[in-house]
C-alpha cells in the first residue's frame, strides 16, 4: 500500500489577560498564549486543484466562499514564498478554537496553515518569515491587525503591547491557573469599541478617559506582578479591571453572572475577556483543585465551555 505524504502544522488560541479595549486608544495590553485550544492544519499529496476541508467548506480551494478570503490568502501566501504552484494537494483544518470568542482563531488557522505548508515542502521557517506572512492575510480578516494575534498563536511567551511599538514578550513566571469560561454568546466587539469611541467623544468625556488610562495603567502592574509570581495581586487587578470595563459598559449579565460566581467559589480574581457584551472571562486561582472549584461553579452559573490552563511554576502546590 502505497502511504500519501502528508505534513502537519500547530497553532493554539490565545487570552486577552489584561488591556482589552483600553488598547485600541494607545495604553498596554497582555496577551497569554492559550495551549489549551489549539488549531492542526494537515497538507497531503493528492492530485488535480489543491482542494481544502475544514469545518465551514469542504471542496476546491479556488471556490472557497468570500467568508474565508482570509484562509485563502494564508494558503497563497505561503505557497507565493515557496514559488510551488497551487496543485496536487489537499490541505484540511481542525480545530478546538471557538470562533468569535476573541482567541485569535483566524490567525491560529493562518500560523498553522503556514507551518504545515512549509514542513510539506521541506522548507525552514523563521518566525519572522512566519509573521509576515500570516500579517498578510491578518489584513484581509482584520483590515489594520496589531500583530498581537500571530504572535501569541505561534508562540509561548506572553505578550506586552502598545499599539505602534514592537510586541515585547515577557517571562509567564507565575504559579497559578487560569480558568476561561463561555458565556455561549457571540461577543460583539465592533459594537463595544463603537460605544467607547462615543463615549471617549461625548459631553461628559473626561470619566471615560480616566477609564481608559486606568485599564492602561493596571496592565503596566499586571505585568510586574506575574513577573514577580504574585498571584494574589494579578487577581486584584483582574477584579478592578472588570469594574472598569464594566463602567465602560462593554460587560454583560451573562459575564458578570460568571465573574461573580468564580469569585464567590474563591477565585483570586476575575473578569471579561477579549471585546466583551459575550464572548468570555477569565478567572485566576492558585492551585488545581481551586480552579476546578472555580470551574464548576462558573459551569452552574451558565457557562457552556470552560477550560484550565497551569500558567507556569509547579503542578499543584497546595
């Protein structure tokens, strides 16, 4: 039996830890690679027009709906730097990233379709290389992408961004665990930084740009303390931050229904995650069987999916 030649490439999700929103307008966000979602792109030998099967097309590539131009343009990309032509190949995709939860799935589906392409063909792939490219197809899915996305899909550092400057990654030196739970509805983004933008613009300014420079500020501090493996403090600016965003009215009842429940089930800290009015949050805890107390307390209170993620430091330290 004759075996296909097949190669694979892997992505996984990622967690807007802290700075969501107050970045669009110029202060820092943290962004933490999530390991615990992740995307595989599968490239084989096969012959005729390159054909794709993922979750939401299954057939030639050429034909691909407009939805997925994004995914298309990855794929040329790649194929473009590595001068092969688009034939003979059938490239699928699957994945455990929720779309439209702000885990940077398009880029995920973009780093990981890069990497497969680039093993299949035998060709070294820096991560310069692999940025450029995917920023390529960033910009047919986001129109101005920050980067921050590509970056934390192929990476495993976390991230510290200011729009306009280079991506600093940083050291995850921190015990502790991460839960993310799903309210189940689709975040709506664009909306909550439409909301801001007015409110930035409005008669009575001044409170929301102190709000804005305040979610600034308390990602600077986010940063020192999970640089100094202090928990406890991270966990009390999660709390301030959904305070502050929930002032900027980009929480929800589902979210803060969540968030409530997590702290209430002895969670250090918590708050929404990514563009907010749904879509996720994300609570802190130090130890395993902590955060599966937390787990399950956010799973009564509604959540649809959740996960844990260890940070960094030892297994469960109690």
């Amino acid at each position: 039996m004759i075996k296909t030649r097949c190669s694979t490439g892997k992505s996984h999700g990622k967690i807007i830890l802290m700075g969501e929103h107050a970045v669009v307008h110029g202060e820092p966000s943290i962004a933490l690679p999530f390991p615990a979602v992740e995307m595989t792109a599968t490239v084989c030998e096969a012959e005729g027009p390159l054909t794709i099967d993922c979750s939401y097309y299954n057939g030639i590539a050429a034909e691909m709906p407009e939805i997925l131009e994004s995914m298309r343009t990855a794929i040329q990309s790649a194929l473009n730097e590595l001068q092969v032509p688009d034939e003979n190949l059938a490239i699928s995709l699957s994945s455990t990233i929720p779309a439209e939860r702000g885990m940077g799935s398009s880029a995920a589906v973009s780093v990981a379709l890069t990497r497969a392409l680039f093993a299949y063909f035998d060709k070294p792939l820096d991560q310069a290389t692999l940025l450029r490219l995917v920023n390529i197809s960033e910009m047919v899915a986001h129109g101005n992408p920050s980067g921050l996305d590509a970056a934390t899909a192929s990476g495993d550092a976390p991230l510290f961004y200011i729009k306009g400057q280079p991506v600093e990654a940083f050291s995850l030196n921190l015990e502790a665990f991460l839960i993310v739970g799903d309210t189940g509805v689709t975040g709506q983004t664009k909306e909550a930084v439409a909301s801001i933008a007015t409110k930035l613009n409005g008669k009575n300014r001044q409170p929301y740009r102190d709000a804005i420079t305040r979610l600034g500020s308390l990602a600077q501090t986010a940063k020192a303390a999970i640089e100094a493996n202090d928990p406890h403090q991270l966990g009390k600016l999660m709390n301030q931050a959904h305070e502050t965003l929930s002032f900027l009215d980009v929480s929800s009842p589902d979210l803060d229904r969540l968030v409530s429940a997590a702290r209430s089930a002895g969670a250090l800290g918590a708050k929404l995650t990514g563009g907010g009015r749904g879509g996720c949050m994300i609570a802190l805890a130090s130890t395993n069987s902590e955060a599966e107390k937390v787990e399950e307390a956010i799973r009564q209170a509604g959540a649809i999916r959740t996960w844990i993620y260890q940070m960094g430091g030892t297994e469960d330290a109690e």
